[in-house]
C-alpha cells in the first residue's frame, strides 16, 4: 500500500517486477513460492525429483506457456477487443 500512498501518475514494469507474483506472470526468474524452478530441474535432470514434483513442473511449464501465448494474442488484438473482453469477464465474474 506504500506505492499508493506516492499517487504514482504511472505504474511502470521496472516497478512491479520486485514482486515475485508479478516476475512469475511475465515469465520472469522468480518461482512461485513450492514451485520447483527450471535451475532446479536442470540441476537434478528430473532424477532427483519425486513424480508428484516433475508433474507440479510440467504443469506450471505448460500453464505459463499457455499464459504467455494468450496475453501474446491479445495484445495483437485491437484495443475494441480487449474492451469486449474485459467487460465479458467483468460480467462473469459477477
């Protein structure tokens, strides 16, 4: 809450990439605290890691991948689309 406190006039990517949530969505270095990282696969070459680990990592590979490739689509798409979207979701959310 410190950074709203500043009335920021924009909020920057040099800014949020401190936080790990946010390096993590953008496919930054950070993992996701639990999460096993790509060093620690590298490290162990999968042998080393119990099957439910090499699992979490293919799954949290797979679904960042999925993250990176439809935030790509969308902002390929014209800014009246993504309003669409935004208020499609809005309303889903309820």
């Amino acid at each position: 809450m410190r950074f709203l406190e500043r009335k920021p006039i924009e909020l920057e990517d040099g800014f949020l990439e401190q936080y790990p949530d946010f390096a993590a969505f953008i496919g930054g270095k950070e993992e996701p605290a639990g999460k096993i990282s790509r060093a620690q696969w590298n490290n162990n070459s999968g042998g080393d890691l119990t099957p439910e680990e090499s699992l979490e990592y293919s799954y949290q590979t797979l679904r960042n991948e999925l993250a990176r490739d439809l935030l790509e689509k969308i902002m390929s798409c014209s800014p009246e689309f993504f309003e669409k979207l935004f208020v499609d979701l809005l309303l889903k959310m309820g």
